[in-house]
C-alpha cells in the first residue's frame, strides 16, 4: 500500500448501491443516511441509527449531486428536506471520527507523535500507518517515508492530529498494527472523499510557507 492511503481488500463485505452514482459497492465506503422523525435527511457516520439505511459514495461530488437532484426523496419514497451544507455536515463528523480514533490508539499505546518519536517506528518497521498534517511543511514531511506494505493518511489539520494527541498541532503521528488502525484507515478514507476539493488548497497554502 502506497501514499494513497488504501485499505486491505473487504471486497467480500456487505454492499450497498449509491443513490447518486448508482454504483455498488462495500458499504465501509459509503455513507449511510436515515430520515429524521421531522423528515429531513440525518448522517448516520456510526451506521447505528434505526430507519431504512439510504446510502451515499463517501465523495463530495456524490453528496452534492443526491441533495440537488431529489436522489433521497426518492430512495426515501417520500418526500424529505435536505439540510444545507449536509457535505460540510458529513466532513465534520467523519474528521471527529478519525480524530476520537487515533485518540483511543494513542491511550492504547498504539499511535505516536512527534518527528522523532515516528521516524524511530519507522525505522524500528513498527508502524503501520504514517500520518502527516496536510497543512504541515512538505520539506519536513519528505523525510519520512511511508511504511513498507502500509499505509499513508495526509488529509487531516495539524490541529486535528493535533486535538488526538491532546496538543495544539501535531504534524507527524504514525499507527501501530492491529487494534483501531484498520479502521482508522478506512475512516480516513471516507473522509478523503468527502474532503479531495480541499485537499489542494491546503497542500498550496502549506507550500507557500516552505
């Protein structure tokens, strides 16, 4: 696995089909919704809330394109309000997602930060995932390398890295194998897709200071 950040193969879990795109696929990679008791359209990032599951393709473009062209209504049968800015909505909570995670692997010994404290789980081949503020300096963060066979997470805020580990900002953090790591990745991932238009934006800003 490469910078992309890609998850082991789940291809064999349940699947669900996307109302936007119409494609079908594992359900770790979607986003689930259900309709609110006043009717309008509710996130459900944990998959726990009761109601008929209507499904999303963890992408910006994806949500944007269901609340524009009535796709929820009429998965929904009925018709259902959906609210504005549920993509920023959806982002929001998915980052808190990974952040409280990588907070639980860091209690559980399982996540470090720090330039020093990653680069010695790197060289030592005992991370798994390497973590890097998407808005951090990219001469600093080429020096680390993505952990062979692992993974690679750069789309969080150093004030994001920064709120698991219980500090102001965090630019390099990495992940143990085994416990919350895999589903920090997949996590991640989702949060990728909602968050790709951002992305360069702060990569830009973030060299503009190198």
């Amino acid at each position: 696995m490469g910078r992309g950040g890609r998850t082991k193969d789940r291809s064999d879990g349940p699947e669900r089909k996307c109302i936007a795109t119409g494609e079908v696929n594992p359900k770790f990679g979607l986003i689930r919704f259900v309709v609110g008791p006043d009717g309008q359209i509710v996130p459900d990032i944990l998959g726990k809330l009761p109601g008929r599951g209507i499904y999303v393709s963890a992408d910006r473009a994806a949500l944007e394109k269901a609340g524009k062209k009535g796709a929820f209504s009429r998965a929904a049968k009925q018709q259902v309000a959906v609210p504005d800015g549920l993509a920023d909505e959806v982002e929001s909570q998915i980052a808190r997602r990974v952040v409280d995670l990588i907070s639980l692997a860091r209690k559980s010994g399982e996540a470090v930060a720090g330039y020093e404290k990653v680069k010695d789980w790197l060289s030592k081949e005992y991370a798994e995932v390497l973590i890097q503020a998407v808005d951090g300096s990219g001469r600093g963060k080429s020096k680390l390398s993505t952990p062979h066979y692992g993974s690679y997470i750069g789309w969080l805020t150093q004030a994001e890295l920064g709120a698991a580990f219980g500090r102001q900002t965090v630019i390099h953090s990495a992940l143990a194998s085994g416990g919350l790591t895999q589903r920090v990745v997949e996590e991640a991932q989702r949060l990728k897709g909602i968050r790709q238009n951002t992305l360069e934006n702060k990569a830009a800003g973030a060299a503009r200071k190198d």
